[in-house]
C-alpha cells in the first residue's frame, strides 16, 4: 500500500489506494447502532427491533376450531351415517359454552373454542343438517379441524430477533402479544452535502455552465431507503471556508456525506474542509471503478463519507460502503440483499489492479437468467443505474469475464 496521496492534509496515517474489502472492513469496524427508542407498534414498521420478541403467554390461548361445522365426540366411532342431535351452538368470542352429550355435536364456528367433550370438527360442507340434527357420513380423523393452544408458538419462545425489521408479518405477532409499543433502534440522522460550484438546484434557473445537483436528492432516497433520515445540508461552495461552516453544521447528525470535491482536481477541497473542522482521514481512493477517489474519515466522533462528485459514482459507493454502514448504525442484522445467480449474456472487459463495478439488467430466456450490461458504464450515465436491475462485481485480479460466465447479481 502506497502513500502517494500527494495532499497537503492527508496525514501518513491514512491508508491510500485501499482494496474494496479493505475499505469495507475499516467502515464497518467502527460502526456502532446509534441509541435506541419506544415507539407504538403501529408505526413500527420498517423499523429495526432492538430488542427480542418473547411470547408471553401460547398462540392460540387455547384449542379453537378451524372451520364452521359440527364438533363431536370421535372418539367412540358412532355407526355411519350418524344422526347427531345438536346441542347448541359456540361462536367465536362468545362465552357461551355447550358440551355434547351422547349422540349429539355442537353447531361450532371458526375460531370458537373447542368444547369439552368434542375431539374432531366435521366441516359443514362434509355433512347436512335436517330438524335440529347434523347428518354426518364420514367422520375426520382424531384432532381434524382443531386448532392447538401454542401450536403456532408457546409462552416463553423467541418469536423475533433483535436486529430485524418489521415488516407487516413482524408487526401481526407484536400485535397478537397485545404489545403496544416496541423497542426499536433510532433511524440515524444523516446530513448530505453536494459540492460544486456548478451545480444548481431544482427550481432555480440553470445559467451557463451550470448543471442541477442530482446528488442531494438522490442520497437523500439512499438514505431513506436505508431507513435513516436524511438531513439535506444543500449545496456547498468549492472553498474550504464554505464547506468547512456547512460539515460542522453537518456533524450534529449522525453521520455526514460528502458528494464531489474529493478527485485531484483544483476546486477538490473535500479533504482539506475535513482536517479544517478537526476531522481525520482513514483512508483515501479505492482500488475500484466507478469510485476510485472515495475518501471515509472521523469528525467528532462522526463518521464522513467523502464520495465521488460523478452521480453514478456517488449512488454505488452509497450502495457499497454507506448502505451497510448505516443499516449498522441502525442496529439491523441481514444487511446485505441476497444476490441473484445470472449468466453472462454477454463478453465483459475491464481492466486487472481495480474491482470493477458494473451495472446489468436481467432477461429471462428458456428458463435461463441472462445479464446484459446497461449500455456505456461511464460514472456520468445516470440512465445507466435506471436501466440496472443490479450489479456485477469484476475482480481485482480478472480483466475480462466469457459470455456464459454464472455469477452472482447484487440488487439494486
Ligand atoms: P467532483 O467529484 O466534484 O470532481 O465531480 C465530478 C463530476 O460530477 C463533475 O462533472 C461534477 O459536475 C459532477 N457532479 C458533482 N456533484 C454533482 C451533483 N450533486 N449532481 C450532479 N452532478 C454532480
Ligand atoms: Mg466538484
């Protein structure tokens, strides 16, 4: 590893050029969940438990039936057909109860509890009822049609682990244990700042050489899509001064992003607003493309992601490096989304000494999963990400992948 950083600020402590999983590993080494908090089970969902979920007490509480028909008494095998005089009837939540006798069933709805003396349910559309009277010709099995109490779990067992989201599954169990409120991990806040002089915001009219910041609002949806809460800080001015007043601003967040002043170039002053507002460097530029002068550092104890200006560039280093770091932050387990086996429709290219990232779409074809890249790969091809149904990773060590090649594709 070289230190060629060739910066006025970058101290020989940072790392320079770093592998993917180097610069991985560094990140999320040091990521910590940020606080945690109540909040109602209605507004719980995708939001991260910090806490496990422990049954209470058994679901169902107690035997009940599964279908509307006739309880009986099995277990005596009555001659078929069997004429059984009903002896009432149980609803669901009524408290009404009603034991069979000899030769007679109960009229029973779903979710009714289970009677004494009843050990089956005949479904009404198995049987007939005639003057007070359920006519049954087959009798179901032992425990037909009966629901358990705890058969779907018991008081005392780990329904959901600490560290998952809650989707509407997760909240129909919180809501079965009567809970209210849950425990959940605090949706970091996270500031982001687009820099550069050219860059003009919507509904502001473009001069000359102007373009619009795509950055702002497209890290803003990575952010939410994180489940953080993005913290739009605007647009920074290319001076260390402006940017250095906006990342102090930036640092009552959780966390800080940084899109564009981070190349070589002489209006770059991302690096040098870091170490002005006391920041460190860990590391700088990546062994990757699109990506390569991607810059991570501490301020206040905050992390600072300094990404890439180059709107493709900024959305997959988010994608790669941020994302897993804030769903760390966050407090959530299953950080990566799983990647989809594909076959290469088609030769790819690049180049060995840097890990490539590159955009596909998939097209099923006789049953097979074929991915085709997204037309140009340059880190300015917005339409590029628009067409991705995810990426594909070329390693560092390989400059060309056969057409054919299975390989995994990471969703986008
Ligand atoms: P930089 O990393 O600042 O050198 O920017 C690299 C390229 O990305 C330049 O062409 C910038 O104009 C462009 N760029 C930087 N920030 C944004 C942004 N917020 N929205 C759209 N393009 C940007
Ligand atoms: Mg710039």
């Amino acid at each position: 590893m070289s230190n060629d950083a060739g910066h006025r600020h970058d101290s020989p402590a940072t790392l320079n050029n770093i592998t993917v999983e180097q610069a991985l590993r560094i990140i999320l080494g040091v990521m910590r969940p940020v606080g945690t908090e109540a909040v109602p089970v209605a507004k719980a969902l995708g939001r991260v438990l910090a806490a496990d979920i422990r049954a209470g007490a058994d679901h169902p509480p107690r035997d009940n039936s599964a279908m509307d028909g006739y309880g009986l008494d099995g277990a005596g095998s009555p001659a078929l057909p069997a004429r059984l005089r009903i002896a009432g009837t149980v609803f669901a939540g009524g408290s009404h109860h009603v034991a069979p006798g000899p030769g007679e069933a109960v009229k029973i709805m779903t979710g009714a509890p289970i009677p004494r003396g009843v050990d089956r349910v005949v479904p009404f559309e198995e049987a007939s009822e005639r003057d007070g009277h359920a006519l049954i010709t087959r009798l179901p099995a032992q425990g037909m049609h009966i629901r358990r109490q705890g058969e779907d779990f018991k008081k005392g067992e780990i329904l959901i682990s600490k560290g998952r989201t809650v989707r509407p599954a997760e909240t129909a169990v919180l809501a079965a244990l009567g809970k209210t409120m849950v425990k959940v991990f605090r949706r970091p806040r996270v500031a982001v700042l687009a820099t550069g002089d050219e860059l003009v915001p919507a509904g502001k009219p473009l001069g000359r050489g102007k373009i619009r910041d795509s950055n702002s609002p497209a890290l803003a949806a990575s952010v939410l899509a994180c489940g953080a809460e993005p913290v739009i800080l605007g647009i920074g001015r290319d001076s260390v001064a402006d940017l250095k007043r906006k990342m102090i601003r930036g640092l009552a967040s959780d966390a800080l992003i940084v899109a564009g002043g981070v190349s070589a170039g002489e209006a770059d002053y991302g690096r040098d607003a870091l170490h002005a507002i006391g920041g460190r460097l860990v590391f700088f530029k990546v062994r990757q493309r699109p990506g390569h002068p991607l810059a991570f550092g501490r301020a206040k104890g905050r992390p600072v992601f300094i990404l890439p200006g180059n709107p493709v560039s900024a959305m997959l280093t988010f994608h790669i490096y941020v994302r897993p770091a804030l769903l760390a932050m966050g407090g959530a387990r299953d950080a990566a989304p799983m990647p989809v086996p594909a076959e290469l429709g088609e030769e790819i290219r690049g180049k060995a000494g840097r890990t490539e990232f590159l955009r596909v779409r998939l097209q099923e074809r006789d049953g097979r999963t074929l991915a085709f890249l997204t037309g140009p790969q340059g880190s300015g091809i917005l339409t590029s990400m628009v067409r991705a149904d995810g990426y594909i990773v070329l390693p560092e060590e390989a400059d060309r992948l056969p057409q054919g090649t299975i390989l995994p594709v990471h969703p986008l």
